[in-house]
C-alpha cells in the first residue's frame, strides 16, 4: 500500500543469501539447483505505523500478496541502490509491536534483484 510509511535507510539491513536449495532424493542423491535467476538478497526493515496504517497493511499482506507467497515491488527499494523492477517476497508474518502512539512492524524481506 502506499500510505503506508516507510523507515530511514539507517534502519534497513541488506545481506545477500544463498541462491540454490537442495533435496534428498530417495535414491540418496541430493539435487541442487538455484531457486531464482538474480542474486538474491534478505531485507530486514522495520515499518512505523498508525493501527489504521496497519489495518491496512494486514488486508494488503493477506490478499494481494496472498500470505506472503505473492511477489511485490517496492518503490523505495531505488532508494537503497537497486533496479525499479526488483521483485520482493515477505519471509515472516508481521507481527505489531505496541509503542505509545504507533505500532512497530519488523519485516524480512528476500529481494530478487
């Protein structure tokens, strides 16, 4: 959603992760084969908002992106030194904490860039 604010860069974590996943087969072979084409990143942000922000953000998160399954795009993520097209996944439900007059909502995000 657009209304809701975003954080400073200050307190976004960008690392890069591991591109491939792997399975045991039953014949006891193990595959290996990379889940994305880009080098994938995981985000850790943490999103300041009001309890109607997050009202908001609970129906987009559970809807549009169908529980965290669908990809985004985010339109800070030019900010932090990637491409307008880059696609995002979130990893976690987000859970509120309670502050005095916002709610803090920590996020992890895995990026394809």
């Amino acid at each position: 959603p657009t209304d809701v604010p975003m954080t400073n860069t200050g307190q976004i974590v960008v690392q890069p992760v591991f591109s491939r996943t792997a399975r045991q087969l039953q014949s006891g072979r193990k595959e290996v084969r990379r889940f994305t084409s880009g080098e994938p990143y995981e985000m850790s942000v943490t999103l300041m908002m009001t309890p109607e922000q997050y009202d908001t953000f609970i129906a987009w998160y559970e809807d549009d992106c169908d529980m965290g399954t669908v990809k985004f795009q985010a339109f800070w993520a030019e900010d932090l030194g990637f491409s307008s097209d880059v696609e995002m996944r979130i990893l976690n439900y987000p859970k509120r904490r309670d502050r005095k007059f916002h709610f803090s909502v920590p996020l992890k995000l895995l990026v394809f860039a």
